[in-house]
C-alpha cells in the first residue's frame, strides 16, 4: 500500500463530483477517464427517510498491483519513496492491459492522448507541499489526505465504527 491514505467522510459528502471534476482540470483530462469516481448508493432507509449515500472510489495503489504487473512497458510503476502507483505516459503503448487487471476500474482510457491514466494522488502537487486537487477542492470537505498515522483521530475511529458495523468482508 501507499505510505498515504485518501479517506472519505461519508455523512459528510454531498454527491457535488466537484473531486471529480477538480481532478480532470488539473491533469488535463477531456471527456471519458474519471480518476476519481463519485459513485452513488441508495437511497438507503435512514430512520424512515430516504436518503443516498456517496462512495468516493480513487485508486488504492496497491501493495503489489496488478495493473503494474500486466503492464508490457513497465510504463505502470509504484514509487519507491512513497508507494504511490502511477502511469509514464512515455511508456504507455496504449494495449490497456493495466485497466482490464484493475479489479477497481482505477485505470481508465484517455481517448484524447491515446494511453492509460489512473489516479496518482497528484503526485506533482505532493513533490510541491500540496494536496491533491480531489481534496483541496472538495467542497462538503469529506476529503481527507495524509499518512496513516496522521489523519484526524475522530475520522479514524468513525471509519472503525463503519467496518465493524457492517461486520467482516471476505478476503478476494
């Protein structure tokens, strides 16, 4: 896994895609890939009110990825300073291999440049002290980002909560 975490506030988000839509201005991105996905869920029985819910699906850059592993080039790397998985453009020969391995959907097809791109937690902007553009620009501010071990502690804990609530999930 990554040395960084994205975690979302779900009693916070608002379904707003504004995550969505900072992402592809910042990397440049047209109609079609969406590295960052707003998906929604519902509506939900919430004490007799109906009411949806927002799963925020970025890439996890994985332990052992299996995008970087089916990857011909090598374009698919994970750095080694900080885990983070990402795409040299460079490298890409446009098979798409990474995006039918990614169990996820993380990798998606960039029709306009002809090569894969997923989420890399805008690693650009972490090199710079900065945030990625999902999480400055949220505007419910159910994003958070950082090390593990310095997200908020009451966000951890709720996120705790929220997994013990809906009990263990199978190991895939």
């Amino acid at each position: 896994m990554s040395d960084y975490y994205l975690m979302q506030d779900p009693e916070r988000c608002i379904g707003c895609s504004a995550c969505e839509l900072h992402c592809k201005t910042n990397k440049g991105l047209g109609v079609g890939p969406a590295l960052c996905r707003n998906l929604t869920v519902g509506p939900l029985d919430q004490g007799g009110l109906p009411r949806l819910r927002y799963v925020f699906m970025p890439c996890f850059h994985c332990e052992h990825p299996w995008c970087q592993s089916v990857c011909p080039t090598g374009a698919v790397q994970r750095r080694a300073s900080d885990g983070i998985v990402f795409i040299d453009p460079s490298l890409c020969i446009g098979c798409k291999s990474c995006i039918l391995a990614c169990p996820w959907g993380a990798c998606q097809w960039d029709p306009q440049h002809k090569v894969a791109v997923k989420c890399d937690y805008c690693k650009d902007r972490l090199d710079e002290g900065l945030k990625p553009a999902c999480v400055t620009k949220c505007l419910s501010q159910c994003l958070s980002f950082g090390r593990a071990d310095s997200l908020p502690e009451d966000r951890r804990w709720r996120f705790a909560q929220a997994v013990a609530a809906e009990g263990p999930t199978p190991q895939g």
